[in-house]
C-alpha cells in the first residue's frame, strides 16, 4: 500500500509541472485517496475541489481562487431547478452521512439561507442508499415519490457533475491564462534607519532581515514554477520568463560607467545600488539593478567584496560575495574540462593508430557501432556526410580521429578563481592557468541569450590550432555537450534584494580590463520585462567608460539588441584631483594630504580632463550622460560644487551629488530624478564603427577616438594574428580590447586625458565563441596576484555562531 501511495504520488508531482494540464481528477479507489496523495495536488489543478486548501478556500468564502466540487454544484443546480425548491432560502435540508461533500453542501447552502442539518444515519434500507448513491444528502420535506424522480435522473445528474468539472476546467485555464500575463508590482520596501557614524558594511547588512525570496518574487510578478531558491536569501529565475512576457515593452535601459578610477574603486555599484533604491523605495518606479557576480580573487586579494557599501548594499553580502549560487564554479569545472579533454586527445593520438583511435572513439554496443550527434557534427564540417562508421574512407577515417592539435599553438588555459601569480606558467607540461572570471566561458555566459545559444556558443570556442593551420574547436574535441550540461543551471541569473528590499539580478562577472566587463545579457532581458514600461533596469559596466562602457555599446549592445536610455557617469572628487595632478594613490597606503584637503585647482583640472573625455566618449555614441557625484566624508562642498558645474559645462544632462552611502535610496533621490528626466527624450544611439569594418581599423578607431591615441602599432605577431583570422572569416567580430584601467592609455602612471601617443598591440588573440577579437595592449595578465597582505588576513568565521568578519 505504501508503494502504492508513493506511486501515486510521483504522477501527481508530474502533473502538477506539466504546464498542459488545467485539471486533475483523481479517480482513484477510496482507500487510495488518502490526505497526503489529495494535498501533493496543486490547489490550482484540484478541479475535483476536494484537497484541504480548496476545502479550506471554499468555507472561507474565497470562491476567487478555488473550485466548488462538481457534484456539489450539480446538487445545488437540481435544487435550484426543481419546481418546488426554485426558492431555497428558508428551506430545512437533511444532510445524510460523512465526509468533505457534507462539509462543502451545508456551506454553500446556509449561503442561500438555508438550514442545513447533518446526520449520520446509518440505515441501510433501499431508499437512503438510492439517496446516499446520487446526492449522499436526503431533503426532509421530499416526498418518497420526488426522491424516486430524482434516482431516475442519476443519469441526467452525471452528465450534470461532468459539466460542473469541465466547467471548473476551464475556470482552471482561465486563471492560468490570467496568471502568465504581466503582473503589477507590489513591491514592499525594507525600511532603514541610517546611523552616524556609518558602521561597517557587515554591520549593516546583518542588521537588515531580507523577505524571502518567494515574497519578493511575488511582489515583482515573479510565478512560483519560474523561481529555483538557493537556501532563503537567493534564488535562480527561469528562462521560460522571456516566453510568458515576450510581448511586453521593455522598460528603460540606464547604465552605470565611470570615470578611469583609482586603484581604490569609485563606488559604481554602490551608486548602481543607491539608485535603484532610490528609484523603487522612494519614488516608487519599478526598478531592478543588474550586478556582475564577484570572483573569489579580488574578494580574498584586495577588494573584500563587490555587494555595494554603506547604506546601498546587496543582501546578505556574505552569500552575495561568497560562492552565491555556483556559477564561477561552473564555469571553472567547464574550463577545465576542456583543457584535460585536450591533453587527452593529444595524449591518445601521439599512442594510437587511426583504426584504434577509430575504435575507440565510436565503440560497437550491443553488437551496434553508430556515431554520436556530436561527432556526426563534426563529419559535416569535414564534407563527409556519412551517418554509418562502416563506410568511412580510410583517408575519411584519419580526418575524422586526427584533430593533430600543434602544442605550441593551444590557446586554452586552466583556471582557478584564487589570486594565484605562480599558477601564470607552470613547469609541467605546456599550461598556465587564467583566474576564472577570464575564462571564455565566462564571457559566452554574459553574452548568451538563451540555453540554445550558450550551447552553440561553447562548441564554436578555438583551443587551439592544427598543424595544418586549422582551427580546433570544443565541438572538434567532443565536449560541448558535457559543458552545456555542467553550465545549464548557470545560466539562470540568481535573484537577491537591495537593503532596501529592491529586487536585484546578479549573473556572471567578466573582467573590464581583460574581458568585456559585464553582466549579462539574459539578467538585463529579464529584467526590462518584468519592470514593464516605464520602469528601469540599471546596470553597470566595469572600470572606466573608455573600458566598461565601449565594450558594453560595441559588443554587449550589439549580442542583445538592446539600446540604452542614459549613461550615470561615476566621478569621485579622489579620482579627479589625481587626474589633476594629485600624487599617486596606492591600496593599502594613507591618502596623500591633497585628497583630503580641500585643493579646487586639483579638482578642475581632472575634470578638465578625464571627466570631460569620459562625457566625450559616451556622446560618440549618442547616449545622454548623467553625471553622479559619488560623495565621501572628506569632500567639500565647494569640490562637489564645482564638479557638478564643470561636468554640465563639458555636455553633461545633469550632474547631482550622491549620498546614498551614509544615507541609503534617500540620499540618491536627485540622481533619480535626473535619470527620470533624462529618458524622457529618446537618444540617438548608433555604434562607434561598422562591424564589417578590417580588424585593424576598428582597433585603430577606438584606440584614436576613445583612448585619444595618434595610431596604434601592431607587432609582427599581432599582424600574423590579424592576417589568420582574416583567412578564417573572424573578421566580422566586434574588438575587445585588453588595457589597463588605471589610464586612458596603455601606461597606467599617465592619468588625465593623455594624447600624442602610439598605442601598441602585443598581440591579438580571438574567443570565437564569445564573438569577439581582443587585442592585447602592452603587458596585460589574465591571473592576477596577491598583495603583501591580502584581505584574507581578516576574514574569519566563528565556529559557534557561523559569523563571518572581515568582508566588506
């Protein structure tokens, strides 16, 4: 019996998520029909209306949400017909045995002014069982004659109970059809209640008890099948989202860049955090900020988290800094997966002949030797369209097993999300390791925009070459498959809250500098329907605009389609007296005395020159700026003063001081506004070069007109590059340029806006399954390394409490 049960059990589960079913009717014997196999139905499929929750929702007397049981509305409908009872009220009704159905026909009917008496009579004479048979009911005042009419219409009654349920059916498709439509917000904001001094940001995070996933999601239109809860606090939303809302308008697209930072950081994600706190908590516009994912290396090395700071802040940013919700491990596992899939093959073609590599690789099962769906791809790209290995050439044969990877050109490396320096190249074998967020995969994950995509994505992915000069793929070595597979929850962005209960996407985290440097596509998408019209999805670009911002117009814009409203430019009054001509700042060091006494000649001449170029920049793509004015405690008001000034006079829309750090959404309420107003008239954007543009003329356009270089020069083996992907048809990609983000160009000591200067190209390298070319500008590092005292020195946990210290 038990088995029984739990059969029962696993087909009603399967019923409940296959989204073609409306209703289910459980006809099962009665013994079988236990409370545990009647509640694993969803309330909203229970069209039998005999589970606890419709039973529940009925004496309630909320009829909006569940079903009347059939053969209680038949009974009711006979009543109602009946020539003598067409006026109920006032009737006295015997209701005869035991049961939810008694339960449910003496509160429908004391709702039409009945009286509604219960008995357990038992008898077992003809009568109450003909009685107990169609209605299980018996009416006092019924003649015997009026009972008998009745019986010899059980007949009619089915057919009645029949059309009671395919009419709650369709009241189940109904709400169902209802349901996918787009839902209002109701979005409830945590309150906050600033303290002075600001306390730290783990103080102030665990200070704040986040809503639940399922409520937050309900608040946002979020349905219960399209949200996967990682614990309490996180949660991955389904793709199927984009189906349900596709014809819904997309909202207004902000993005937060900033001006060439300091190595200390600007604060673009506390501004990103601070306005979609102040756009939703306090003027009550629909908002979502859209976060890249922090690696683990920045976290333990010098930055000790990315959740935001102060009062504007993801939470809890212990989840939000540490693992989340597995992604970069995925990406890591995929990785690496590839690079021993290389070694393998290489291994196993350097110790084999064609006939055992062939044997191997497509192996007789059963007494039955076919290809697998990936290698009969890779056939298709060899011209040998064959599906039986048996009738392969013995030349086809060789084609088909020798991938002949040269050694000495393998492009892919293994990685690890840990600040390693030592793991850049190591002394066995022919490897290095790359820090995870670097990693191809890390940018197919971004730039994807359905499971479908990803997929093809990862089988365009080069590895390598051939001896003979051809490229290698991960389709070519078998295991784009096995990487759709280890990456199919990743590419599902995780959901979490502002500390203001806003909701917030965080998925995938590319580096700036050696990367395109933003979040995803798919996040963004999700996000714009879900805002509707005239909300806003904020999302930030990391490093500079010249970095951040020119990759997310000429590659990510270009992979979505999606077009932005404005651009929030992120200054510091720090970050403008160093472009001025202040002393070098280091992490870890003091601040010289100039940063923090008041100097307004420092102040203008970096706004002069690199806020003004930034501004410049954005403009080249049509795009308004708002300048944000990101405040600290040691800024005066004459310095805030005069940046704003100076930003308007050099083009900008507007430029507003920020406190939202000590203040929350509260002090972020002018930028809001601003970016309200300045997505009132539509931009004009259009991209900064023509993608069938030559490689070298779209590296030479935005090294002249964003970085304000006079040429570039390209080393011989970055014009070998250029010439081999030419040959191959990778010249139609976007350029991605790997630089420095501490300047506008290629030296990092020169700040400001410098000019007349070379830009050099060491190398061009190509992520064709990415979609884009990336030149390297002199001496970049794709793993990057410790400090003398990394941040892990204070990040503790205590073994009673399960507190962490020391992140913030």
């Amino acid at each position: 019996e038990s088995s029984r049960t739990l059969l029962f059990i696993c087909e009603v589960l399967k019923l409940n998520e296959d989204s073609r079913v409306h209703g289910v009717y459980l006809h099962l014997p009665p013994a079988s029909l236990t409370s545990r196999v009647l509640n694993t139905l969803k309330a909203e499929k229970d069209v039998d209306g005999i589970s606890d929750v419709n039973i529940g929702r009925l004496v309630r007397g909320d009829l909006s949400k569940g079903f009347v049981p059939p053969i209680a509305s038949a009974v009711l409908d006979l009543l109602e017909k009946h020539g003598e009872f067409s006026n109920l009220e006032g009737k006295t009704v015997l209701l005869v045995g035991e049961g939810h159905l008694g339960l449910v026909l003496q509160y429908l009917m004391e709702r039409r002014g009945m009286i509604a008496l219960k008995s357990n009579w038992s008898s077992k004479s003809h009568l109450q069982k003909q009685v107990c048979v169609f209605v299980c009911m018996y009416v006092c005042s019924f003649t015997l004659h009026t009972i008998l009419t009745s019986c010899m219409l059980e007949g009619g009654c089915k057919k009645l109970v029949i059309h009671c349920m395919w009419s709650n059916v369709v009241h189940s498709y109904s709400r169902w059809l209802q349901e996918q439509q787009y839902r209002p917000w109701r979005l409830r904001s945590l309150k906050l209640q600033p303290m002075t001094p600001v306390p730290s940001d783990i103080e102030i995070s665990r200070a704040q008890k986040p809503k639940s996933m399922n409520q937050l999601a309900e608040e946002i239109g979020l349905l219960p099948e399209e949200l996967e809860a990682y614990g309490r606090n996180k949660a991955k939303v389904q793709l199927s989202l984009l189906d349900r809302l596709h014809t819904q308008p997309d909202g207004k697209y902000v993005l937060v860049a900033g001006i060439t930072p300091t190595p200390l950081g600007e604060g673009k994600s506390t501004v990103t955090i601070g306005l979609v706190q102040a756009l939703s908590a306090h003027l009550k516009f629909n908002s979502f900020g859209c976060l890249r994912q922090p690696s683990q290396g920045p976290t333990f090395g010098v930055k000790g988290g990315a959740a935001g700071g102060g009062y504007a802040q993801v939470i809890p940013m212990e989840e939000f800094n540490l693992h989340l919700t597995g992604d970069i491990h995925a990406i890591t596992a995929a990785n690496n997966l590839v690079a021993a899939a290389i070694d393998a093959r290489m291994l196993h073609e350097a110790t084999q002949s064609d006939k055992a590599l062939f044997n191997r690789l497509v192996p007789t099962v059963n007494g039955v030797r076919r290809f697998s769906p990936i290698q009969i791809s890779r056939l298709r790209r060899l011209g040998i369209n064959k599906t039986d290995p048996a009738t392969l050439t013995p030349q086809e044969v060789t084609s088909f097993v020798r991938l002949d990877l040269d050694p000495s050109k393998i492009t892919w490396q293994r990685v690890v999300d840990t600040n390693d320096r030592f793991l850049r190249k190591i002394t066995v074998g022919q490897t290095g390791f790359d820090i995870a967020v670097a990693s191809e995969i890390m940018a197919i994950l971004a730039l994807a925009d359905s499971l479908l995509d990803m997929k093809n994505r990862l089988a365009r992915m080069v590895v390598g070459t051939s001896r003979s000069g051809q490229p290698v793929t991960a389709e070519d070595l078998g295991v784009s498959g096995a990487l759709a597979v280890l990456m199919k929850d990743a590419i599902k962005p995780t959901l979490m809250q502002t500390l203001e209960g806003t909701p917030v996407f965080v998925h995938a985290g590319p580096f700036a500098n050696i990367a395109h440097g933003n979040s995803s596509v798919l996040a963004d998408k999700l996000a714009l329907k879900l805002v509707g019209r005239d909300g806003f999805v904020v999302t930030e670009a990391g490093f500079g605009a010249d970095i951040g911002m020119e990759k997310f117009f000429n590659i990510k814009c270009r992979a979505s389609g999606l077009r932005p409203s404005v651009v929030v430019l992120v200054a510091t009054v720090r970050a403008l007296k160093m472009h001025g001509g202040g002393p070098n700042v280091s992490a870890g060091a003091p601040l010289p005395k100039e940063y923090i006494d008041e100097n307004l000649g420092l102040v203008a001449d970096g706004c002069y020159s690199n806020l003004r170029k930034q501004i410049q920049i954005a403009h080249l793509f049509g795009v308004p700026v708002v300048v944000a004015v990101n405040v600290f405690k040691t800024d005066t008001k004459a310095e805030i003063d005069l940046v704003c000034q100076i930003a308007k006079e050099c083009g900008a829309s507007d430029a507003v001081p920020c406190h939202h750090w000590a203040k929350g959404g509260q002090g972020c309420l002018d930028l809001a506004k601003a970016v309200n107003e300045a997505t009132i008239t539509p931009g004009n954007f259009q991209f900064l070069y023509n993608i069938e543009m030559p490689i070298v003329e779209k590296i030479r356009t935005i090294a002249q007109k964003v970085y304000g270089a006079d040429d570039i020069e390209l080393s011989p083996e970055a014009k070998a590059k250029i010439d081999y992907y030419n040959q191959q048809d990778y010249g139609s990609l976007p350029i991605c340029m790997a630089k420095t983000h501490l300047s506008l160009s290629h030296m990092p000591d020169k700040k400001g806006a410098p000019t007349g200067f070379i830009l050099p190209i060491r190398d061009v390298r190509a992520s064709i399954g990415a979609g884009f070319i990336y030149p390297l500008v002199g001496t970049m590092s794709t793993m990057p390394g410790l400090p003398t005292r990394p941040c892990f020195y204070d990040i503790d946990l205590d073994p009673i409490t399960e507190e962490i210290t020391g992140l913030f």
